[in-house]
C-alpha cells in the first residue's frame, strides 16, 4: 500500500476486497492468503506496465 501510495479502501477496491479484510491482513491479526498476495503482487505488475 505504501509502496503504491494506496489508501486502505482504495487498495480493497483495487484487488477486489473488504476494507476491513484489508485492515485484519496489515495490522496482522489475520494471515494474507496467498491469493490476496498474488492478487497485490499483480496490480503492481499491471500499474507498472501502465506507467
């Protein structure tokens, strides 16, 4: 999130997820699935190429 400059909410919208599941995953009271790393390892590739 700070690497990309995401707000907590744009970057739930950004890979599809609840704020709040994103809230549980980055103060880690919930393990990130791999999914959701693999989601948020695709949005940078894709804004890379974007760019």
């Amino acid at each position: 999130m700070e690497r990309n400059k995401l707000s907590l909410s744009r970057a739930a919208e950004a890979i599809g997820m609840t704020r709040r599941m994103m809230a549980y995953y980055k103060n880690g009271s919930r393990p990130i699935p791999k999914t959701v790393w693999l989601a948020c390892i695709g949005y940078e590739v894709l804004e890379r190429h974007a760019a």
